[in-house]
C-alpha cells in the first residue's frame, strides 16, 4: 500500500525547467512603470534596453572590455546568430550531450557544413571527452545540458592561448552557476532561465576576440537577417547601446530588469549562486534517501545544479520497456500537478524517463525540502495503480 500524503506542501509548486519560476515576491506591479506602446528607439525604451544590458554585466561581473547584444528568439536566436556569423574561419569542435546541444550540432553538420567539423557526442548522462578540443579550432559546447542534467565542471581544457573562438550556450547557467569568462568568446543564454523572465529575447556576450572575428570575417553562406550580428564587430556599435535587431517586447524587458534588481539585492551573482547550491543540496539529500531514483548524470562533478535530472533505479522497472518508464513519469506528474505539490516535473521528450526538477536561484530551498516526500508519495501510488509495486 502506497504511503500516506504528505501533509506539508512546497509553498511555490512551480519546478519548471523553463520558463521558470520568477523570483520571491514578484507581483504583476513589477512591470507597472514599462514603456507600453512605445517605439523601442525613444529615449525611454531605448534607457531600458541599455539599462538590461549594463545591469546584465554588472550582475554577472563580466569583464570590461566584453560587451552584450539582445537579440530575438531566446538563447537559440542568441547561439544561433553567432553560429550563422561566425563559424567557418576555422575547423569547428562541436560537443554536445542532449537535445539542445545537438540543435547546434545539426546546425553545424546539416546546415552550414563548415570544412573541418569534428563533432563529439555522448548519450544522456555523459559528458563528452572536453580534452579532444583543439586550440586551433572554433569550439562550441552547451555549458549545463537542460535536459540531460549534465554540466561541464570546469574549463581547464580551453587554452588561453588558443588560436580559435568558443562559443559557449550558457542558458541554463548564467545567473547559477560560477562562469570563467576569459575562456568564453562568445556567451549566450536566455532572459527566462534562471532569472524567470518572459519568454523572447536572448543575450550574446562578445569578447574582444569575437568582436574581431566580426570584424574581419564574412561566412560563405547567407545569413538571415535576424542572425547577423556584424555590425557588432564595431566598437561603437549602437547594438551595444540598446539597439536591437528586430522589435523587443518591452514588458518583457522591464521583467528582465526586476530580475536584475532583485538579484542584485540578493548580493548578486555569488549570492545566486549560493541560493543554487544550496537547493541542489536539499535535493540530493533526498536522492540519496530514495531507493528508487538517482542522478542521470554518472559523475558527480558533471551534475547540473539547476537543471536536475533523475532516473528511475527501481527493481520493479528495470525489465520494463522504456514506454513503461515514460508512463511512470507521466502519471507521477499529473498526480503531482493535480495535486498542487509539483508543476512540470517531467523530463524533457527526447530524454530518458525520470524526474526532471528546476533548483535554480528563485527558487526557495524550502520548498525543495519539501518536495521530496512528494516524490516518493506519487511514485508509490503511480506503481501501485499501474500494479508494478
């Protein structure tokens, strides 16, 4: 017989690995004072744009001589503008280890084709071989995997001295996780991961070395305008001002700036840091009291302490097909829905079955803590109904 309810539930059921959570407190009064209606080249608009960008690299604590652009379509226009400018003046290392990282990669293989392009690939929990990079190469890598759970932990292996770019997709780890910008050329991640925004735009932060690349290079391949980021090659570009490339909603830029304020109240970047760490040790305490799921990530170090991602270890579902898994996560998260304990705890489509939970910096730990007993309620009562207990 499955276990009794829980009795206490997690304050905020929102666990969603994106669009996430927003932060503690906020109302719809937070976007009271948007320019509405607006053009976005006024003084007003346009304040705001720069004002995101200056509070971006404040927050961050980017260097100051790196410089960010908004661009359109969320991290994937932000990755796949630099990738559509930049990418052929040199042989391209691609690592990828889930669905996001392999966008890029197909990007890369089927669609530009550039000479040279050696792609590493591994399953859902593995990380790739980082040290196969060559410093004479563009490299492109996903920092933390979203929907396999799986980060890379440090960036020992890019080389100071190296002769190419890197391009890292950094969405689901700017704001939550400690980023060594002198190895990034190029950083992109989106407004609604770790901060909560609104869904559309995307951020690039430019080196001087990408900016040079900008500069000097021109693909062989046409560019769609919403991918060119050229004119940002130019060190006094109006892009670096607040300009954009196509109209931005300026509702969601004033939700992009509360979040910026609140995580500078917080103590910035090091305290975000701290709120995320501290929700991913609340999980695992729970992973390692739970006899029926662990990590998907194989090595500790590689575990994403945002988004987490689980599978299921039981006994009772080693011999069933993975549709039979699938349906075990399914129905644990309708229960938990249903229940108001757990919103959109289910993995992404393309990855295995298990649990996947957001633990990035808005959310609160108690609510984590809180979440386990949850868990192991819904499985138990899942396994029963589907009589596999």
């Amino acid at each position: 017989m499955a276990r009794s309810k829980p009795s206490l539930r997690p304050s905020d059921a929102r666990f969603s690995c994106g669009p996430t959570k927003k932060r503690p407190g906020w109302e719809w009064s937070a976007l009271a004072a948007a320019p509405l209606g607006r053009n976005h080249r006024a003084g007003t608009p346009k304040a705001r744009l720069a004002e995101a960008l200056e509070r971006t690299a404040a927050v961050l604590e980017i260097p100051s001589d790196y410089k960010g652009v908004i661009l359109p379509a969320s991290d994937t226009g932000a990755m796949e503008g630099a990738l559509w400018s930049m990418i052929g003046a040199r042989p391209v290392d691609v690592f990828s280890c889930d669905e996001f990282g392999r966008r890029w990669l197909i990007d890369l293989r089927d669609e530009l084709k550039p000479h040279g392009l050696n792609v590493y690939e591994t399953p859902y929990g593995r990380a790739p071989d980082y040290t196969r990079s060559n410093p004479a190469h563009d490299q492109v890598f996903t920092w933390n995997a979203t929907a396999a759970g799986v980060r890379i932990p440090d960036a020992s292996w890019i080389r100071d001295d190296r002769e190419g770019v890197t391009i890292c997709d950094a969405t689901s780890a700017a704001f939550a996780m400690d980023l060594p910008w002198s190895k990034f050329d190029v950083t992109t991640f989106s407004w609604q991961k770790c901060l909560g925004g609104e869904a559309q735009h995307g951020v690039a932060i430019l080196s001087p070395r990408a900016r040079a690349r900008l500069r000097e290079y021109r693909p062989s391949w046409p560019v769609p305008r919403l991918l060119q980021l050229f004119e940002a090659g130019a060190e006094d570009a109006a892009i670096y001002a607040g300009s954009t490339i196509n109209t931005p909603s300026l509702m969601c830029v004033e939700d992009y700036l509360d979040g910026l304020k609140w995580a500078a109240r917080e103590g910035g970047v090091s305290a975000l840091i701290a709120r995320t760490d501290a929700n991913f040790a609340a999980l695992a305490s729970w992973v390692d009291s739970a006899s029926w799921i662990d990590f998907l990530a194989e090595d500790p170090a590689t575990r994403s302490t945002t988004s987490v991602t689980l599978k299921f270890t039981s006994p009772a579902l080693a011999a069933k097909s993975d549709a039979e898994r699938w349906e075990v996560s399914r129905r644990m998260g309708l229960l938990l829905d249903r229940e108001g304990a757990a919103f959109d705890v289910i993995p992404h489509p393309k990855a295995p079955s298990g649990l996947r939970i957001w633990c990035g910096p808005t959310v609160d730990t108690d609510d984590v803590a809180a979440l386990g007993p949850w868990l192991d309620w819904a499985y138990e009562t899942v396994m029963e109904e589907l009589e596999l207990a």
